[in-house]
C-alpha cells in the first residue's frame, strides 16, 4: 500500500510542472477583431507580393525596379513572421483569392512603359497608407499581445516603404 502511495505522489510530482504551466499560460483567444486585422493585413501583404511581382518585371525605372524588388523581399519576410506569430494562434491568415490579386495585376499591367511605373508608385503610396492606419491602429488598440507585436514590430518597415514610395511617385519619369 505504501509503495502504491509512493507511486502516485511521484506521478504527480511529474505532472505539476507541466500543469503548473498550462494553467499559468494566458487563455488569449483571438476575437473577431484580431482576426479582422489578420485578414487585412493578410491581403495587403499578398497584395505587395503580386504586384511587386508584376513591377519587377515591367517597370522601365530602375529605381521603380528596385522598389518592386524590396517589396517582395521585405513582404516575404513579413508573410513568415506572420505564419510564425499565427502557427500558435486560432486564427489563420485571411484567403486572398487568385482572382483579386489577378484583377489589381490587369489593372495596373493595361498601362505601359512610364505610364506603368506612375501608376505602379500611385498604387504603393494609396496601399501603405492604408496599412499604415491598419498596422497603427491596431499595434495601439489590438487584443492578441501576440499579434499587437507583430503589427507594431511590422509598422517601421511599412512607414518607410510609405515614405519611398512617395518619392519615386513624385519623380515621375526621374525629374
């Protein structure tokens, strides 16, 4: 019997840590707001990527070339620090359908030449203000520590394509 007892109080010497820690981890559960701004900024992200994509291949300014080559460096790297904040998350990055991406590419590929590389720059400057107000806003009054993190770690780097952005927009043809 004392064996038996012995047993026990070692198992469950074993078992408090492991326990201890899952009842002292928080219960964060993403709400819908947290998963409002993982859809946005999901989209918004891919968004750069496609276009980046088309841009670097059309653009005749090498520093609209450029540009586009950063987008889709610096997007992908924030896509994996995404993947990697969500992987411990209820929530999954928004679905962006090929149509969308496609639609915006068609958009902006009817135009040639310098007219591409204006319209191009136009479409960085419009889409980082947004994501500006949308990484802002939410690195300010977002729920998910986790992802409030993220989007305040995110934010310099959108700020600043926002800033590049608006010069190669208001060089336009390298004036």
């Amino acid at each position: 019997m004392l064996k038996k007892l012995a047993t026990c109080l070692a198992v469950l010497a074993l078992a408090a840590p492991a326990w201890a820690q899952d009842k002292d981890r928080p219960s964060e559960k993403t709400t819908e707001a947290d998963k409002t701004f993982v859809a946005k900024a999901s989209l918004s992200n891919e968004m750069e990527i496609s276009l980046g994509e088309v841009a670097a291949k059309m653009a005749t300014r090498d520093e609209v070339k450029k540009f586009a080559q950063m987008m889709l460096d610096d997007h992908g790297k924030t896509k994996k620090m995404m993947a990697d904040v969500l992987a411990k998350k209820d929530v999954k990055p928004g679905m962006v359908e090929p149509r969308d991406l496609k639609a915006s590419a068609d958009r902006l590929t009817a135009n040639k030449g310098a007219e591409f590389d204006d319209a191009y720059m136009k479409q960085m400057v419009t889409s980082h203000e947004e994501a500006v107000r949308l990484f802002e806003d939410y690195s300010k009054n977002g729920s998910d520590a986790d992802i409030k993190k993220f989007a305040a770690d995110t934010l310099p780097a959108i700020k600043h394509h926002l800033e590049m952005a608006r010069k190669l927009a208001d060089n336009k043809g390298g004036k």
